[in-house]
C-alpha cells in the first residue's frame, strides 16, 4: 500500500496534462513583451506587458450550470492555470464585462516625454463595465472595489459615491461590446493614493512566472521605484477567439511602466542598459509564455551627428506606425536560443554615438535644447487667491500646424468645490469655442461629485482654455482629513482624443501585432486614439485651527455671545426707577374726596 | 451685567466714569505705552521653538559643495548681463536646461501711474526666467520656490550663481516630494509680482505679462535670496511682508536653526541678537530690533520679494548677504548649505506650515513675542477712546443732571431727545465734507498729475506729491467751509457729538488695523489717541492745535522716518527728512498701484478724514 500509493499519483500526474492536452488545443496563452523607449528628453521609458489570453467563457458556463449548484456558482469554472483565479472568480462573481485597473505614481510629462502608450492618472484609477445581467451595479461596485482592495493592498475601498461617477463617452468599452448602456459603467480615481512596493508584489504574483523568469526577473522593486515615473496597471477584457469572432475569450492584461530619470540614474548620460535600470539582466524567458520579446525604439529622433548603437545587434527589426509616428524597433526574441545562449544572459545596451570631434562638447549640452513638442498636451491649474473662491483651468495645446482635432473632455469635481456652472467658458484663440456636446450632472453634498464631459474642438496651433468658477465649502468639523491643511484632491482631467497621424497607419493582424500597439482599438488610419490625463490638483479649504487656539475661540466666542445679549440689551433698553404704587383704587378715591374738601392730594 | 441694569448703581458707576476719567484715561495711555517697551524684557518674550513635527526632531545632512561652480555661474552670468544690458535670458535658458531644469519664459511690461524717481522708471518691461525641477514620482501637486530678483541696479550674479549651483546639486538628487521652481526675476519686485500673477492667473495691478506655460501645483513655501556683494560676513533676515504681513513663525525657525548650524552670522534688522538678557542692555538693544520691526511692519511695504508671495499664502522670507566689514566672512558654500537644508526640510513638509505663529513681534531673532502677549499693549490705547467715549455719551445724555446732585431725591432725566436729533443732523455736514476730502486725497494726485504738470513747471511725479501734500493742507481750511453749514444749530451739543463720533470712528478703525497689523495700529493709535482724546473748543486751543498737526497721519511718517534712521544709527537731517518724507509719499501710492499696498487708501480714506473730524471739533463755534 505504501508503495502503491505513490505510483497512483505518479500516475495521475503523468496522465493529468496529457489528457487534457489530448482533448483540445491549450486553453490560454502567455505573451510578454518590454519595450524600452529613449524619450525625447533624453530619459528612458520602459514599458512591460503581459498577456494571458483564456479561450473559456467564463460567464457563460457559469450561467448554465447556476441551476445546478445555486450556493457557490463563483466556483464553477475550478481549473485555472495561467490565468489568476483570484481574478477570474472576480469576473464570475461580480458579472464582469471589462475591467481597468492602475496604480500610478508620478505624472507623465506629455510635454516632454511624448504621448504615452498608455497614461495613468497619478494615484489609483479603477473602471469598470458590468454585464446588463447586473441589476444592483452601485452594490456590485462596492463589493468589488473592496474585494480589488484586499487583492492588491490598496485602499480602494475608499471608493464611494462620493468619488464614483458613470460617464457617458468617454469611458467605451475596449473589448468585445454588443451594447454600450453607460448605466453599466463605473468610474473612480484616488488620486491621494500612494503606491508602493505593497501594491507591486500583489501585481507581480498574478504573473504566470511571477518574477521568476522571463521578463519579469527585471521586476526587481527598489529599482522600480527609483524612478520618475511608475504606473502598474491590470486590464480584464473579452477578446474575439477567432477571426470571425464566433465565441470570445478572456484576455488579463498587466501593463507595468517605469521611466528612468536619466540624468540621475545615468549621471547626465544618456546611455543605458538593462543593468544600469534594473540591476538584473535577462537569463531566460518564461518558460510558459508562447512569445517573449524585448523590442527597442531605435528611431533616432533627434540629436545632430549623434547615431544610436545598440548591443547586442539585433536579430530582427520591426517597423511600424505607433503613435502616429513610424517607428522602428529592434526586436530580441527570448524564445529564439542565440539570443541568450551566447553570452548565458541578455544585458541591452545603448549607446549615444558622437563623431569623436563633437563629442566632448555634446554630451555637455545633450539637454540644452527643448524636445520636439507632441500634438496633444494639457496642464490643469487652479487660479485666484484667498479661500473663498478659485477657478480650475484646463489649457488644451494643440500643436498640429493646420488640423484641428476633437477631444473628450472629463471632469470629477469633488462636492465641496461648489461649481458655478455659468462661469464655464472656453476660449480659444481669444474667441469662444462651443463645445459640439456637454453632459454636466451636478454634485448633491456628500452623495456625489460634479460630472462635465464635454467634446471640444481643438482648432490648429492653439491653446484652449477651459475655466469654470468655483467656491469652497465648509466641511462639518469630522469630515476634515488628517491632515487638512495638506489640502484637497481634485481628481486629474480625463481628455480622450484622435489625434492626427503623421503617417497613416495600414491595418495590420491585430492578434499578430506586438502588445503595445493592441489596447486601444484602431478606427482610422489618419489618427491615432490616445487618453491622457492632467496632473491632479491640491486645493486648500478653509481649516479651523485644529489646536489649543482653536478651543480658545470657541471659549472666547460662547463668552462674547453671552456678553452680548446684556451688552445690546443694556444699549437699548431705558432704565426708569418706579415709585411703588400703594393704593391704587383707593388712594385715587381718598384723593377725589380730598380735593372735593380741598386739602391737598396725598 | 446686573450691575449695569440696576439705574441705582449704574448712576454711581457713571459718576465714577465721569470723574475719574482724565485720570483714567492718562493712566490706561501709560499703560499701553509701558507696555509695549515692557515687550522686548524677557518675561513677556519668549525663546521661539519650532512648532512643526515634520521639520523639528530629524537633521538632514547637507552635501551642498559647489563653491567653484557658484563662481563659475556668477562669472558667466556677470558677463553676459554686462554684455547685453539686461538680464541675459537665452544664457539663463541655456544654462538652466542643461543643468536639467524644465525651463519656461515670461515676459511682462507695466505702465507705472507716473514715473517712478527712486528706481529711475516709467514704462516697465522685462522677462523672468524660471526653471522647475520635477520631483520624481510626484504628480507636480505641491512646489517650493527659490527666487533671486535682479534688479536694474543691483546686479546680484552672486545669488544667480548660488541659486543655478544649488539647481545644479538638488537635481542630482532623489529624495526630492516637491517640485522646486528656481527663479530669477528681472525689475526685482516687479517681475515678481508679474509672475505671482500669472502664476495665479489673476491680473490685481493691471500688469500685462505673457501667460505662463509651465505650473507646478500650489507652492508652499518660498525664499529669496539676495547676495549684495561677494563678500558675505552675514546674513539678514527679512520677514515683514506687504501689508504687514508675516510668514509662519517656523520658517524663520527653520532659517535660524540652519544658521545655528552652519555658525553663520545672522542678524535681524542688520541687528545682532543680544547675548546677555539679564542685565539692561540687552533687552534695550531687542527693544531697538523691535521698534524697527514695527516701523518695517507699519509701512506695509514688502521688506524684499518674499512680501509678495504672502497674498498667496505662501510663506516666504529674503535671506540677504550682508557686508558689513566683519572680520569672519562666508564662502557661498556655507550659505548654500543653509539653503539645502531649508529646502530639504520644507520637502519634507506634509501639510502647509500652519502650526506656529502668523501674528508676532521679534525683538531678537531667537525671541519672539506673540500675539497675545502684545494685544494688551494696543487694547490699552483704545481703552482710552472709549472712556472718553464714554464720557461724552454720559453729558450729552445726562447734561441737565449735575454730577453733584443727590441721587435718590430726583427722577432720572428723561434722555434729550430732540437736542439730540439736532445733533445727529448737524453731523452729517462735516462728515460728509471730510470723507470727501479724504476722497480727494485718495483719487485727485493720480489723476491731475497731466494738469499740474501742464500749469507747473514740475515733473509727474514731484506733481503727484505736491499735490497730495496741498490737498492734505487744504483739509485744514475746513472748519471755516463747514462752520456756515452749522452755524444754525445748538454749538454746544454740536461739537460733542461731533467728537463722540469721531472717537467711535478712530476706535474702529484703530481695532481693526491693530488686528491686521498690529505694528500699524499700535503707531496710530499712540500718536492720534492722545491728542484726539483732548482736542475741544475751548481752553487753549493753539496748543491743542499744534499737538493735533504734530499727530496727523502725515506727521506720524515723517516722525517714524526720523526714528527709523535714528534707530538703524544713521541720523537724518532735516532737509534729508524732507526729501525722504516726499520719495516715501511717492513710494506709498506707487506702492499701492503696484503691489495693492494699502497704507495709502487707508490712510487717505479712513485716517485723514477721521483726523479731520477732529480738526473740526477743534475749532467749532
């Protein structure tokens, strides 16, 4: 028996995988893929993405098979294997559609970096579409961001109606979608929340490898953070199985990006390598993933006489219109054995070639001129002085010598900046520009936030500006935070926008393509769709003085209110001394007989 | 209360009032003055502590160690300026960039109401340069800001040099929280106030700038440096900011302990801190620091570029190098020191500075007295408008009732009600003529300066003075304009009531600029009070006049002129005094039309007619 029992589930190990194997083709995927970007400002932007693509209908099964066990029907689909059950009992459960999910610290510099592959609103950003099958979608939100919550050791559950908005255009579904009724939807951003290493180790373990091979060896923490910029995000959509999109499929997508302050990691150079960022370098790739690759942005943008090497040379190159821009990349493929097995580990590196004349003098100088300038950027500001009232101000650039573009406009005003919604003007070019669309649902106190989306046309080479008024209101003395002289969040702007090609873009195999071009949908080839946020804004609120003075007036007001009821009562009151009347009556008869008698009235 | 409600009891409180009242008011006047010098001795001053967890129990280590490349900056920035003329903006850019700095430009330009003598400017233009250095993995919501203002005559390349060095040094570094803006100001407070503007993007002085394209959240704290020389034997604080403003108590606590730390030489109105506060004379010399503060803090004028940045409630002081020919001198290393060490510890700042004082007086640098300790001082003065006050209410209410008659006999006296209604109608007259004069004082220099300039051989802005000076005299033919007017009525009750309300009215408005500005209303109301507390129609009245033209507003600045030079042991001259006196007068509505001082309006709105009032009583008939 002792014997025998080990066999038996050798057995059943041998047996378990070749069985499933044998009945259908493997049921989910894992691709990952680094792309490392030279930013125009000289810093470095690496961006991680990891694919799990489920071909099972998760909720699909689940409502056939709710009939048969009613109590845990979230455990219906009970073999998982790379996709994260935490995440898939979540989508079963809560009756998911799509799910985005970001941590981010720091702020991305439009202005300087480019346009991002994908931005996040500094803090936590969390949206979410529900299935129309869902009847209470504000319980299910709630449960759900509790739930993400403990999942990743945030504090989601922060989220409330108070932060909570449903917008109308410009969250769309980006996976499969049949319907498009926004009541499903949900929106909330912390932008107090603060994301750290906590946060990272919850995101690495729902890595099929976890940080154990492949690319996310490079995961290393104190790295991570050691950086101007870092945004973890997780993306939950349903995907076409096929091309003829007969049945879907689930895809996780986890999406990490971190840039590299070059001049302070890189001492004012801007060489790199993978050691140099991560202090780790490649040894192998995932063993689970079917597609590991690392692909370099190697389009030289700028740099006069300056040329890019990068070593080890590259195997492939893969040229492409990203952004609107064409791109050339240069692809290593992990999978591809002479990539690694030469040297036993993979450390990329690049550097700054000079004609040796100029050299010295270059590197000198290699910030001293300002970068090329993206179509779209913003800044959000708040103006006005005093704690009574302020504007908030959107600038909206648009640098695109001759076209004008659309952009959706979104804006979360918590309750206690009280709008004034007449002040709301926009101003191009020093004329009005009416927005072409406008939803405002305003705010009710301690229930729910302002709301504005507005479709604004951006007209060539222009700045527009958004401003609308605000007045600041008084919070009961318990709804102060902590710290309330720190000030107030005011979530980031939302801008959604097409912004024009430079080169038009030709359809390319969406499932074949690499990963950072694959999240946002591709409707035409002139433009190319991006979101961007604003930074988010500190407003202070009028703060009693929460300390001994503070008790000091409330003493001394109770004493001067006492005060002054006598004060005013003695200021209009006149005081006359009354002779006790005696008599009365009586005395007045005594006096009618008196005088009647003559003798003198008493 | 009970006390005053009972008409028994209330009468003999009254005729308590009535008689001791000149001795009262003498005695509450003394008092309020003792106090006040009782300030600067140590039980009512305190040592300053620093009230800030965040900035208080943890050192950081300064690492600042770029002399050389401060001389560099210094060097090159001196050149390029002597080359061009101006501030040398490409250089600034080019340098600012490649130290790694996010670099941005503004240009503005400000037509001055009249030509400005003392600065030698009329239409102002000029671009600020500013670079911010973005905190890693912080979303720009929170800045703090260095600034050195160049001025047209100043050249202050030293302070360029430190604040590019320092630049230089902090973005090498990565513990940064808060995004640092460096900023040089062309046409010093000017370009400030032109960037804090459109900062703020608000527009409050009618200054035309080009909007600003780089922003880093809401700045909480500032310092500006000023390096008058290369040699710097010490530093000078200043902390008295537009209207009497003043920066949180833990900035300059901050600044002090750095000092302390570094062993730099640090004065406080160019007055070393006393070190022995046992025996007289060093209390005597805080009192001399402290009657500087107050005159500073009167004046309402920014005492450096730190003033302004106070409207925004950013907390802000101007640090300045000082050669004064001491024997020890500082290498900007030290002083860069210092500067890290602020910074890093205003980095580390959570919330605002909010936890010490905004309301205080500083007889030392280390010693401070807070507001409660010298309210009593300024509460005292008032005291004694309100006894007379008093006084007036009592006999013009009870005037038929003698002092001396016995209490219980007779009824009390019906209040005068028709005398009295008389009385209000006939002030009504001078009232009106004063604040119209006060109106124009406020409106007519500004405005006629093209006229006088037209019919007077003068320049614009002597005009503006003149002018200003000739309506304030011309304030003084009153009585003879408003006595035809009330000629009709009952003289007696006339003139008191008159006096009752002018002492009600300098009252308040004593209170509330004492509570704004302490220093301000404590002046006022030590030179007005007595003066307004004897002026009456009868007794000698060339007496009372001349004591009244002594304590007129205009008076009280040529006199703090006078003690401010005494007191900074460079005595005026009277002819000095003189000039002085009519740059100050140009300075202050200057002053009000650039930066929104507001001595000017409130002197001329509500002082000057208050004052006039009581010119009236004077000479009443």
């Amino acid at each position: 028996m002792a014997a025998a029992l080990p066999l038996a589930v050798l057995l059943l190990l041998l047996l378990g995988p070749v069985g499933g194997g044998h009945a259908e083709p493997p049921r989910d995927t894992l691709r990952e893929e680094l792309v490392i970007t030279p930013l125009p400002s000289g810093d470095v932007a690496a961006t991680f993405q990891f694919r799990t693509r489920w071909d099972s209908d998760l909720q699909r099964e689940e409502g056939e098979r709710i009939t048969l066990e009613k109590d845990n029907c979230h455990l219906l689909v009970s073999h998982y294997r790379l996709f994260p059950k935490a995440l898939g009992q979540l989508i079963s459960k809560y009756s998911l559609r799509e799910l985005h999910l970001s941590f981010t610290q720091g702020f991305w510099r439009t202005r300087y970096w480019g346009p991002p592959f994908l931005q996040a609103p500094s803090g936590a950003e969390l949206w979410v579409w529900f299935q129309d099958t869902v009847t209470d979608v504000d319980k299910s939100w709630k449960e759900l961001s509790n739930v993400l919550s403990g999942i990743f050791c945030a504090s989601l559950n922060f989220i409330d109606s108070t932060n909570t908005v449903t917008p109308t255009a410009s969250f769309k579904p980006l996976g499969l979608a049949n319907g498009t009724d926004h009541s499903f939807l949900r929106y909330a951003v912390l932008p107090r929340e603060v994301v750290c290493t906590e946060n990272l180790t919850p995101w690495k373990k729902l890595l099929p490898c976890s940080s154990k091979a492949g690319l996310s060896v490079l995961l290393k923490a104190d790295r991570l953070f050691h950086t101007s910029y870092h945004s973890q995000a997780v993306h939950i959509r349903p995907v076409c199985r096929n091309t003829r999109c007969t049945s879907i499929s689930w895809e996780l997508r986890q999406t990490l990006s971190v840039v590299y302050d070059a001049f302070v990691t890189g001492q004012g150079k801007k060489d790199w390598s993978l050691f140099r960022m991560f202090s780790r370098t490649l040894t192998e790739p995932c063993p689970l993933a079917s597609e590991s690759r690392v692909y370099v942005d190697i389009t030289s943008y700028h740099q006069d006489n300056e040329t890019l090497e990068v070593s080890p040379p590259p195997t492939t190159t893969y040229q492409d219109v990203t952004l609107g821009t064409l791109k050339t990349y240069a692809v290593y493929d992990l999978l591809d054995t002479a990539v690694i097995n030469n040297s036993r580990n993979l450390n990329l590196q690049l550097k700054w070639k000079s004609p040796p004349a100029t050299g010295a003098l270059n590197r000198g100088l290699v910030f001293a001129e300002a970068p090329p300038v993206p179509f779209l950027y913003a800044q959000r500001y708040v103006s006005g002085y005093g704690l009574h009232n302020g504007e908030l101000n959107t600038l909206l650039y648009n640098t695109h010598p001759y076209r004008a573009f659309p952009v959706l406009v979104l804006d979360t005003v918590p309750w206690y900046l009280r709008l004034y919604v007449h002040t709301l003007t926009i101003t191009a070019k020093g004329k009005e520009n009416k927005p072409s669309y406008v939803h405002y649902q305003p705010a009710q106190d301690r229930l729910q936030p302002h709301l504005l989306e507005m479709l604004i046309q951006l007209p060539p080479n222009s700045a527009t500006k958004v401003s609308i008024q605000f007045e600041r209101a008084l919070l009961k003395w318990t709804e102060y935070t902590p710290d309330p002289n720190h000030g107030f969040y005011v979530s980031p702007s939302v801008l959604s926008a097409l912004v024009p090609s430079v080169v038009a873009a030709k359809p390319v195999d969406w499932e074949e393509s690499p990963l950072f071009k694959s999240l946002y949908p591709v409707s035409d080839s002139s433009s190319y769709f991006v979101r961007l946020y604003t930074e988010p804004l500190l407003v202070n609120l009028p703060t009693p003085d929460f300390s001994m003075p503070y008790n000091v007036i409330c003493l001394t007001c109770t004493v001067v209110a006492v005060c002054y009821g006598s004060f005013y009562n003695l200021l209009t009151r006149t005081f006359h001394i009354e002779e006790p009347s005696t008599g009365g009556l009586a005395k007045w008869l005594a006096n009618l007989i008196r005088r009647a008698r003559g003798v003198p009235p008493l | 209360m009970g006390l005053l409600s009972d008409p028994v009891r209330r009468r003999a409180l009254a005729r308590l009032v009535l008689r001791l009242n000149a001795p009262l008011c003498v005695l509450s006047y003394v008092a309020g003055i003792g106090w006040f010098l009782a300030l600067a001795f140590p039980p009512l001053t305190q040592r300053t502590y620093m009230s800030e967890n965040a900035m208080g129990s943890t050192m950081v280590e300064e690492q600042f160690a770029g002399g050389d490349r401060v001389r560099g900056f210094a060097r090159d920035f001196a050149a390029h300026r002597r080359k061009s003329g101006a501030l040398p903006v490409a250089w600034l850019e080019r340098t600012m960039r490649s130290v790694g700095l996010e670099v941005y430009t503004q240009s503005f330009s400000r037509k001055l109401p009249f030509p400005d003598e003392t600065h030698e400017r009329y239409m102002v233009s000029g671009t600020n340069v500013y670079g911010i250095l973005r905190a890693p993995r912080a979303a720009s919501t929170e800045s703090l800001v260095l600034t050195v203002p160049c001025g047209p005559d100043s050249t202050n390349s030293q302070a360029v040099g430190l604040l590019l060095a320092l630049a230089a040094h902090f973005r090498g570094q990565i513990y940064w929280a808060k995004d640092i803006i460096f900023l040089v100001t062309e046409q010093d407070l000017l370009g400030t106030e032109a960037w804090l503007e459109a900062y703020h993007d608000i527009n409050v002085t009618g200054m035309q700038s080009s909007p600003l394209q780089g922003r880093a959240g809401a700045i909480q704290a500032a310092v500006a440096l000023e390096l008058s020389s290369d040699v710097v034997t010490s530093l000078d604080v200043a902390v008295e900011g537009l209207n009497g403003q003043l920066p949180n108590l833990d900035l300059l606590n901050l600044f002090q302990t750095f000092c302390q730390k570094g062993g730099l030489l640090c004065t406080l109105q160019g007055k070393l801190q006393p070190q022995d506060w046992t025996s007289v004379d060093g209390p005597l010399q805080a009192l001399r620091t402290l009657l500087l503060m107050v005159l500073q803090q009167a004046s309402g004028r920014p005492h450096g570029p730190h003033g302004l940045f106070l409207r925004y409630r950013v907390e802000a002081l101007t640090i300045r190098g000082i050669n004064s020919f001491r024997q020890y001198k500082y290498d900007l290393v030290a002083v860069g020191k210092a500067l890290e060490g602020v910074f890093r510890k205003l980095n580390h700042l959570l919330e605002r500075l909010h936890q010490s004082f905004f309301f205080y007086l500083l007889p030392a640098l280390s010693r401070f007295v807070s507001i409660g300790l010298y309210m009593p001082a300024a509460g005292f003065l008032l005291l004694v408008l309100g006894l007379k006050a008093l006084e007036l209410w009592m006999q013009l209410h009870e005037a038929g009732v003698g002092p001396e008659e016995p209490g219980g006999a007779s009824g009390p006296s019906p209040p005068l009600l028709p005398a009295q209604s008389v009385g209000l109608a006939s002030l009504v007259a001078p009232l009106l003529i004063s604040q119209a004069m006060g109106l124009a004082l406020y409106v007519l220099p500004v405005l006629g300066q093209h006229v006088a300039t037209e019919h007077f051989p003068v320049a614009e802005a002597e005009a503006v003075v003149l002018t200003l000076l000739a309506i304030y005299a011309a304030g003084l033919a009153l009585p003879h304009s408003t006595q035809r007017v009330v000629s009709a009525q009952a003289p007696d009750r006339g003139w008191m009531a008159l006096k009752l309300v002018a002492l009600i009215y300098l009252a308040l408005q004593l209170a509330c600029i004492a509570l704004t500005n302490f220093s301000l209303g404590f002046l006022l109301a030590a030179t007005m009070v007595p003066a307004a507390a004897l002026t009456k129609p009868c007794g000698p009245r060339p007496l009372y006049a001349t004591l009244l033209v002594l304590t007129s507003p205009a008076a009280t600045l040529l006199g703090s002129l006078f003690l401010w030079r005494e007191l900074r042991e460079a005595p005026l001259s009277l002819a000095d005094g003189w000039q002085l006196f009519l740059a100050a007068l140009a300075q202050g509505v200057l002053e009000h039309h650039t930066y929104g001082a507001l001595l000017f309006p409130l002197l001329a709105l509500g002082l000057y007619p208050c004052w006039l009032l009581f010119w009236n009583v004077l000479f009443w008939k």
